[in-house]
C-alpha cells in the first residue's frame, strides 16, 4: 500500500509540542506585525501574549493566504518521496485559500501522475480544525488508508462544532458581523457575542448575551444538548483563547465537571497570528464533536 502524508496549516491552532505527538505535516501561513514579517509557527517566532498586547496598544497585523507557489514548494518533496497527500485546508468560508490548494494539486498531479493528491475544504477555523486533524491522526494510524480517512473527514467534519465570542465586539465588527454602532454600544452594556460556524463554514452571531457568566453558561448548556454521547461523551474538546487564559479556564472547569469521560481532559491552546488577526484578543473559542452546527438558530 501506498505510503500517504496527513497535511495541514499552522492555522489548526494548536500548540507546537501536541502537533509533534500528531502523525501530520505542517506548512505555515506568514503574516506581518509592525512591518516585520513572522511566520504563523506555533507562536515560537513571536510569543502570542506578545502579539495580542501589540494589538490592545493599537496595531493592526497583516495576513495573506498560502499561494500556489508556496504550496507546490512544499508537497512537492513529500511526492517524491512517494507519498500521496491528503490535506486539511482552512475553510473556504472564511478564506479561498482552498483555490490556491486545489491550482497546486493540479500543477503537481502532471509533474507526479501516480499520486493521489485530495483536498478536504475543513469548513471550520482554528483548533476546530486541529480537532479535525487530531481525529484524523488517530484513524490514520489505526491503519485506514489515504481514500478512507479522506471519505471519513468529508463525511464527519461537519460535527465539529465551535462557539467563539470576545467581549470586545470592535473586532468583530470590522469583520462586517455586526455595525459599529452595535459594537460601541455593546461594549457599554457588556454584551457578549456568541458566533458559531455554519455549514458553509462561515462565522455567524447567532445571539447576544449580558455578561460573561451567562455567556459561559450558555455555550455549556447549547454544547450540553448537542455532543455527541451527551454525558458520556468520550472525545476531544479544544478551547482556544487570544490572551484570556482566567475565562478559558474556567470554561474548562465547567465543562469537565458536566463531561467527566472526555479524552485527555479539556486542552487549551492559543488562537494563533492568522485568525486571531481577524477576531482579537480577548477571545475564547470552544470546539467539539456534535450533533448539528447551528442548533436551534433562526435567522
């Protein structure tokens, strides 16, 4: 049997030690801070604490997408050493940098026409992805090959689940999802956004709630009525946070004290360069395997 490569973007999210426990291959984004240039790399290039502290003191970094080049440079060793690829590519909901993907198989299935090479649009952001990409580590090494675990990840990413919110709502509104008005009065009232990720893997307010208490009551009790297993839920949850460690670790409590079983406990990681970018510090961001995405939402 062919020898395959389990692939996937720095912007999974997680932290540098749990992905060198994980059997995948990593290509990192790069974005640019006070005109220096980083590489979106765990946060080893440039602390995350850091990073979040130079956007509170009002700098604005810059990201770009992986291009084709940059991604024809690095499968293109990993085939030749005859391996074919499967990579887990951030959601096209948010970025088209899966266009960039699919242009760089196509250029690399002339140069190597042996190889399989499949694309998985992950329809989910950040240590969603990497929860993706962690269950995916798993079957690859139970011993599933390139075309199962690729049908498997297309038939199962839609469970990953994720509610994120930042009492901060100035960033979520520059990325369009609420008015600044909105924004400025929210801040005043202490109204905290949840967004949740849809079926198109695009980040939608599905409600505004008055305080941070009953902001993480809420993502327990919604995360309650729709893991898989319910109480006896025995997989992987992921928090992810921009520099707001006391909040998400008090989320970690609550939801290990309703979910004893789940596997290796809550793990919390930093949101890294890329996304967090776009949603700010100050940020938590909950992941895990459900039912539905957007449970009971009406528009």
């Amino acid at each position: 049997m062919t020898d395959y490569i389990l692939s996937a973007e720095s912007t999974i999210d997680l932290d540098v030690d749990f992905v060198n426990e994980l059997d995948v291959s990593i290509i990192k984004s790069n974005y640019q801070l006070n005109d220096t240039a980083y590489l979106d790399d765990f946060g080893q290039s440039l602390d995350m604490k850091e990073f979040y502290e130079n956007m509170r003191n009002g700098a604005t970094p810059s990201t770009s997408m992986i291009n084709m080049n940059a991604y024809i440079e690095y499968f293109r060793p990993l085939l030749a050493e005859g391996n074919d690829i499967i990579h887990i590519c951030l959601s096209s909901g948010l970025s088209s940098q899966i266009s960039s993907l699919n242009a760089a198989f196509d250029s690399l299935r002339e140069e190597f026409p042996d190889r399989k090479m499949y694309a998985v649009d992950s329809i989910m952001a950040s240590a969603g992805v990497g929860l993706l990409v962690t269950k995916l580590s798993e079957l690859k090494n139970e011993g599933l090959s390139a075309k199962e675990l690729y049908n498997w990840a297309e038939d199962n990413k839609l469970h990953v689940i994720n509610y994120t919110s930042n009492e901060n709502l100035e960033y979520v509104a520059r990325g369009g999802r609420i008015s600044k008005t909105a924004a400025s009065i929210g801040g005043v009232l202490h109204i905290c956004p949840l967004i949740e990720v849809d079926n198109d893997g695009k980040m939608i307010v599905t409600s505004k709630i008055r305080t941070r208490k009953k902001l993480l009551n809420t993502m327990v009790n919604k995360m309650e009525n729709n893991i898989i297993g319910g109480q006896d839920y025995d997989e992987k949850v992921f928090i992810s946070t921009a520099d707001n460690i006391e909040v998400a670790e008090k989320l970690k409590s609550m939801i290990e004290e309703k979910f004893p079983n789940i596997d290796g406990g809550v793990k919390i990681f930093n949101i890294g360069p890329t996304i967090g970018s776009h949603i700010g510090p100050g940020t938590i961001a909950l992941f895990y395997w459900g039912e539905e995405r957007m449970l009971g939402y009406k528009k």
